[in-house]
C-alpha cells in the first residue's frame, strides 16, 4: 500500500508571526469571539489589566488574523516569568496545529524562563504543562487550571512586572 507524503511543514498556508502594532484590533476582536464579553470579569484579565504585552504572536489567513496570542512579563514570588494568555484560533480554523504552534512560539521566546497561564489541563498538558498549587493569582480561579511549564515548583503572589 502507498501513502501520500505528509506535507513539509513549509508547506502550510499559514505561520506564526510577531504581532505588529497594526493587529491589536483584529487580535482583540478574535479574542472576544473566542471567549465572549465574559472574559473581563476572569482573574487573568485582572492580572494584565494596564500592563503590556511582553510577546504577542498571530497566524494570519490572506492577510487576516485568524489565530494569536500574548505572553506577558510576572513575578512569581521573586523569580521573573511569564504568563500566557489569551490563546485563541478562530472557530472554522481549529484542530490544523495553529493553537500547538502558538503555544511553541511562547516557550521559544520564554528562552528557558517559566511560563504559566489559567488553561484547560487536557488542553495544556499536552505541552508539559502542570498545575502550580504554590500560586496566588489576584482574584478567585479554579487551582486545577492555573498551569505552569519551567523550572521547579512555582511558589508565591502572580503580579504582572
Ligand atoms: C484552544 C484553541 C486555541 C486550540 O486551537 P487549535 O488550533 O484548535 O489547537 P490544535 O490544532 O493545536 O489542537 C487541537 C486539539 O486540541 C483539542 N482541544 C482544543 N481545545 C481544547 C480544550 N479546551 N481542552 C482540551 N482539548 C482541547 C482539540 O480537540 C484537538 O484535539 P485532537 O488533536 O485530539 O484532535 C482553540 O480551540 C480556541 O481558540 N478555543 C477557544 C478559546 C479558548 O478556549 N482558549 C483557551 C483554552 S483554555
């Protein structure tokens, strides 16, 4: 039996890119089709409130953004991180790898340091990442979705830095 080649990864239609200035808008509406207008009232959007981003990385489709996300600086404790969120890829572009790109994208530009982000753990874990019960995020979340990828076990209060 034959098989037809997997496709070259340069041959994708799409790949991840830094995110310029020109995309907030399309990032912010993506994000709120993703998430819905709910998502101002979560303990993550306390966390970034009035900071900036530290990476933003999008996917773009003909010149449209349909797949981003932002990574930002924190202290955990003492020790400097990152904190990873929102992720989102719009509804009709999903299970083609955009969301696992996006996510690598981040732990490259972590360059080694820890990253941790409120997420669902089927989703998360299959990165590496795990839950980070030693954690205190500005305002009430589930513990079983705070999640972290880095050294050691993170310990402390999450402020944005
Ligand atoms: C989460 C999200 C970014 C993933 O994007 P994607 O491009 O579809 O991701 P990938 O193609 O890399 O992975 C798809 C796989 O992840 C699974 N998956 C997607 N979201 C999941 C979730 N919340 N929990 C568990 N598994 C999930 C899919 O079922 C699929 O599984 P398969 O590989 O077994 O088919 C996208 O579904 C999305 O934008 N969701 C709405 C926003 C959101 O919930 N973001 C944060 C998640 S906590």
């Amino acid at each position: 039996m034959t098989h037809a080649p997997l496709p070259a990864p340069d041959a994708l239609s799409w790949r991840v890119e830094p995110e310029a200035a020109a995309d907030a808008a399309a990032v912010d509406a993506l994000v709120l089709a993703a998430f819905g207008p709910g998502r101002f009232a979560k303990t993550a959007e306390r966390l970034r409130e009035g900071a900036r981003p530290a990476h933003g990385f999008v996917i773009r489709s003909e010149g449209r953004v349909i797949g981003s996300v932002r990574l930002w600086p924190i202290r955990v404790g003492q020790t400097p991180a990152l904190f990873l969120g929102p992720i989102a890829v719009e509804a009709e572009s999903r299970r083609e790898g955009m969301g696992a790109a996006l996510v690598r994208a981040c732990l490259d530009a972590a360059d080694g340091r820890g990253v941790l982000l409120v997420g669902d753990p089927p989703y998360f874990g299959r990165f590496g990442f795990r839950p980070a019960p030693g954690t205190l995020l500005p305002g009430p979340v589930d513990p079983r979705r705070v999640m972290w990828l880095g050294t050691g076990e993170p310990e402390g209060d999450v402020r944005v830095s």
